[in-house]
C-alpha cells in the first residue's frame, strides 16, 4: 500500500530529528496510522521543529492534499497504555471503540 509506505517512511525522519534531544517516535502502527505520544492536544505538538522554527524537512506535514497526514483524534497516553495492556493496538482504534479488532 503506498500510503502506509509513504506514511511509514515520514515516521524515520520524524523521529530521527528529535532522537538525540526527545525522541519522538509512534508507539503504535496500522496501515496508513500512527499514534504518537505528545506535549499537547494539537497535532502541532507531534511536529518536529528545525532550528528556523518551520517543521524540519523530511517529516509528516499536516494537510488534506496526497502526502500529508490528517489528525484523526487526540486521547490521552493513559487511554492508549489501557488498550495495550489488554492486547489490543491504539492505532485501530483512533476514529473510536467499534473498529473490530480482528487481525491485530
């Protein structure tokens, strides 16, 4: 699938920029989904900044268009470690509770 590939290849570059101060790497993946941990609520707080404060070259860029990620919903850390305790990956569930969990 080349939007899982394309999505799966900006997650090296975004955590490689920030790996030497505070990594910032996905803690779960699904075809086409991420979920990473963050400072805030805002999609904004997952981008890694270049020194020129604009989003360092090489990683997610937020938008609509082909190539760019869209914020599918925001929870908190507490939500994603209850669901990996019980086996299950918070990357199925982003859009809500009722995506089965079949092929996990």
């Amino acid at each position: 699938m080349k939007t899982a590939l394309a999505t799966h290849g900006q997650a090296a570059p975004t955590g490689a920029v920030v790996f030497d101060q505070d990594a910032l790497l996905p803690i779960a993946l699904l075809s086409g989904c991420a979920v990473y941990p963050a400072a805030g609520p805002s999609p904004l707080d997952v981008l890694p900044y270049g020194t020129a404060g604009k989003p360092a070259p090489g990683t997610f860029r937020l938008g609509v268009s082909p190539g760019m990620v869209k914020h599918e919903g925001t929870q908190p850390l507490f939500w994603a470690v209850e669901l990996m305790e019980q086996q299950h990956n918070p990357a199925r569930h982003t859009k809500g509770d009722d995506t089965p969990d079949d092929g996990e």
